[in-house]
C-alpha cells in the first residue's frame, strides 16, 4: 500500500489539487491511491517534492517519511 492519500490528506488537497499540482487526471490519482495502475518514477518524483518525502515512503517501502 503506498501512502499517496495519506500525504494528500495531510496537505488537504483533493483528488484533483493534485492532479493539476503535478499535471496529470484525477482518474489517474484515484488509480494510484488504489494501487491499480503504477505511477511513472517522474510523476513521483513530482509527487515526493510537493510533499516532501522519500520516494520510498510515498510507495510504501519504509515508514519514514524523510
């Protein structure tokens, strides 16, 4: 389970906040959340900066968030 919705919630940011934060659809957040599609390494890249986390903890690979 990776931790995107948790870092969106943390930041209070909707589906669609994010998606237009890191130009992508809210289809494919809600995908990503869900674990159904893989997010490519740019868009996380992306997504990590925002947030300001590992690579690791946003995909569910450590508990430390930095």
């Amino acid at each position: 389970m990776n931790n995107i919705k948790v870092e969106r919630a943390r930041l209070n940011m909707s589906k669609k906040d994010l998606a237009e934060a890191i130009d992508v659809s809210a289809y494919s957040v809600a995908l990503w959340e869900k674990d159904i599609n893989p997010c490519s390494a740019r868009n996380l890249a992306k997504m990590c900066e925002l947030f300001g986390v590992t690579m690791d903890y946003l995909v569910g690979r450590s508990e430390a968030r930095k």
